[in-house]
C-alpha cells in the first residue's frame, strides 16, 4: 500500500502539509518521461493560496512524499512552472522536478570533459544520474553548446553517440539505445527464417494493436509477442463500508443491512517466464491459475489472451492453431470466423482490496519488461456515509449565500457556532448519525442527513 503526502512552501517560506485540500493528482512522479531531463507533475488544490510571485521562480516549493508498504520514505522536489484557475475555486498546480532549471535560458560554453559520462556529469552537475547501462566514449575534443539549452544539448549528444535517457522515480537515467542485459529473458528468438512476409491484424480487443504476425512460404509459423500487463480489477469507485454488518432502519421503517465491501482483482502478464514487479504482492505470492476467455471472430487470423499460456487445456470453435508456451497469443492456419472457446492455465497476482471505512486511493503500480501499469483504484463514499466524518458545507454552492455575504457569516448548528472562512465554508466534524439543521440570518435552514446509507442537503424540513 501506497502512503503519500505533498507539502506546500508558500511565498513567506512557510512550509505546510496540503494533503486535506488535494482534489486530484494526475501526473506522478513514479512515471517515466522519456527524452526528459525532469519530471512533471500535476495536482489540483482547494483553498490553497499561490502567490504570482512565486510561479516560475525555480524554487523548490512543492515535496513529494511516499512510501510503499513499509519501504523507507522517499522525498522528490519540484518547482512551480504554472498554475490555473478551475470553476469552484479549484486551482491546478503543474510543477517539474528539480531539473527543470537545467532547461531554462540558453546558454553559450566550452566543456572539457573526458568521456560522454564526464561531459553528461559536467551539464548536470546537481541531479542523481544513473550511467549503469551507458557505454562511456572518450573525448578526445571540447564539446562546444552554442545557443541552446542544457536539455537541447543533451538531446544532440544522445543522437551523436546513441543513447535514451529518461527520469524516473527521482534519478536521470542513460542507457545505450536499446540495450539488452545479460540477465534479460528473450520474449521469443528464432533463425534462419527466410521469404518473411510481415502484416499486421486486428482483434476483436480494441486496447490492444501491438503484436504482429509473421508467415513464409513454407507454411511454418512464426510468432511475435509483445510483453503485456493486465489489470483486472472494477474500475468503478469501491463503496466505503463498515468493519462489521451493520442495520439501518430509516424514518419509514424500512430496513437496510450494510456490510463490509472488498474488491477483488487479478493481475495478468505475458510471457511467464519472468514475473512482473508488484507494488502490493512479492514475487513469491504467485498464483498458478485456470483462465477461460471468450472470442467473437470476424475474419481474425489470431488473438491475444490476457495472460501467457503455460498449458493449454482446451481450445473449441478453431482447427488449427500455433502458440508458443509462456505467450499470450494464439494464431490460426486459416482467417476463422464465429465464437472461440479457450481454457488455459497461466500465472496471476490474485489479491483483495479491503474495505475501508473512509475514502481514499490504492496504487497499483506493476512492471513487466518494457510495460508499466500505474493505476489509482478508489474507495468512495457511495451508499455509506462513516462516523467520525469531517464534513465541508459552502454557503455559495450548497446554500445558495450570495458570495458577498457567505464570507466570514456566523452558522448556528449542533456543532455550535461556526464561522464560514474566507472561501464560504464552514467545516465540523460528525460523531453520530442524524439529521442537523443550520441556521443564519437572512435565509432559509439548511439541513443535513447523514445516516449509515444515506447523505443529503435540503432547504426544507418535512418532519418540523
């Protein structure tokens, strides 16, 4: 499980936690970002105030805290590059990593450097680099930058000795362009193939267009499969559910059980010859696992499984077939139409997500060969409502208070005397199940229903 906290240095350099004011985080610094010397990262906040003063100033003004199960805390840094403006007083913040600074304003130089790594070390003198995969090249010259940027430099010299760089996870990496380890599984080799002819076709599954088919004239069968990683999972948000099976009766007498709610998921990945990294599960918890996947075909020469097929069981609806053992692609002799049948066995991650009283969000982040899955599943309130619960009522949104007059406005209400802050809202914490009633000079109640299964704001009361 993912743990992660940003933090905000404002323009007063006071550092505070935002995590209670995040509305959404869309770019993490867990993604790779190829042909990049930095990384970005996106995240939108409410009643957080950014100075202008501060955007573009290259200071390190956001932190970026995780830890994944009980990993050490790691922290990454970013500068604020812009911010805007969303509709209720949501405002998105995109920042960069440290790097950044590299590639602003261009610049005019002669370095004397040894080597290619000498020289990348010298242009990124600040920022963690990783070299472990880089063949180093000695110079016998000067590199000379005439106006450009550090980034555009970098990305000259990859196209004059050959390397990928990318950032990730907080280090700058360089490689030799694709470079293949001596500890890498082959996803498939073969030889002596000749008179190849290459064409690609399409499966009745959309998401999926990367693999490719090759036949000669001898009719033997040659098959590329590309690596793939799948997450089975609902992809709707989990409803927030109690730790025990609890009844509910409302003011009709109707009666309500609510009960623990988990969500289960399974993770593929093909080939099986080597098993995938898995922020929630260890190598170790490997699943061996009979899987039974329907086709409709319509003129296919092939399709691709969700994982790769470490024995075959059965297969109905096709003749002829090839398939090559830890793969996930299952080709025909012939174009087939009508319904495919398959049942094969193959290696998963099976696991639960359990239920949670409150919201909140559960990484998923697995890695197979070249193919990254990151994926923020949620649990949401929807259907129950938990106690104790921090709740947030604006008295522009909610109450209908002309903006004028919603701040700084005195709420009486069961929770005592609230005043709205500088943005309409006033913010109290529910320790028990009811209906609360909020009253201000000028305007109709406001009341509340917050119940085991049930949340709703109303201006009238039927029962009073």
């Amino acid at each position: 499980m993912i743990k992660r906290s940003i933090y905000f240095t404002n323009h007063l350099d006071n550092k505070k936690k935002i995590d209670d004011f995040i509305v959404d985080v869309e770019d993490s610094i867990l993604e790779i970002s190829n042909k990049k010397i930095y990384n970005t990262f996106t995240f939108t906040t409410n009643k957080v105030y950014y100075d202008p003063t501060i955007i573009g100033d290259d200071i390190e003004r956001i932190e970026f805290k995780f830890k994944i199960n009980d990993n050490d805390v790691k922290s990454f840094y970013f500068v604020i590059d812009s911010i805007e403006y969303l509709t209720n007083n949501n405002i998105k913040v995109y920042a960069k990593s440290k790097s950044y600074k590299y590639t602003k304003g261009k610049i005019n130089k002669i370095i004397q450097a040894t080597s290619v790594k000498n020289l990348i070390e010298t242009l990124l003198s600040d920022i963690t680099l990783n070299f472990d995969n880089l063949t180093d090249i000695p110079l016998e010259f000067d590199y000379t930058i005439e106006d450009k940027t550090i980034d555009e430099a970098i990305n000259d010299l990859s196209k004059i000795t050959d390397f990928d760089y990318y950032f990730y996870n907080g280090v700058l990496y360089f490689e030799d362009k694709k470079v293949i380890k001596k500890d890498d599984t082959a996803i498939i080799t073969f030889r002596d193939i000749e008179d190849i002819e290459e064409f690609n076709t399409s499966t009745n599954k959309d998401e999926i267009k990367i693999n490719k088919i090759f036949i000669n004239e001898k009719k033997e069968r040659v098959i590329l499969s590309e690596p793939q990683i799948i997450l089975d999972i609902n992809d709707s948000p989990q409803c927030c559910s109690p730790d025990e099976v609890k009844i509910y009766i409302d003011s009709q007498g109707n009666k309500y059980k609510m009960k623990p709610i988990n969500t289960i998921y399974t993770l593929y990945f093909s080939p099986t010859t080597k098993i995938p990294t898995f922020n929630l599960k260890n190598e170790d918890e490997i699943e061996d696992k009979i899987v039974v996947e329907k086709f409709k075909l319509q003129n296919d020469n092939f399709v691709v499984l969700n994982g790769g097929i470490d024995e075959l069981i059965e297969v109905a609806g096709v003749e002829n077939y090839t398939y090559k053992k830890h793969h996930n692609v299952l080709a025909f002799d012939y174009i087939e139409k009508g319904e495919l049948k398959i049942s094969y066995k193959t290696k998963v991650f099976n696991g639960v997500v359990e239920h949670s009283k409150f919201p909140k969000d559960v990484l998923f982040l697995a890695k197979h060969f070249n193919q990254i899955l990151n994926f923020i599943h949620k649990i949401q309130i929807n259907g129950y409502c938990p106690i104790p619960y921090t709740y947030t009522i604006s008295l522009i949104k909610d109450w209908g208070i002309d903006s004028n007059e919603a701040l700084g406005r005195e709420v009486s209400s069961p929770f005592g005397t609230l005043i709205s802050d500088n943005f309409g809202d006033i913010t109290f914490k529910i320790q028990k199940y009811g209906t609360f009633k909020f009253e201000t000079d000028g305007y109709e109640p406001l009341y509340l229903d917050w119940y085991i299964n049930k949340k709703e704001l109303y201006m009238d009361e039927i029962n009073e």
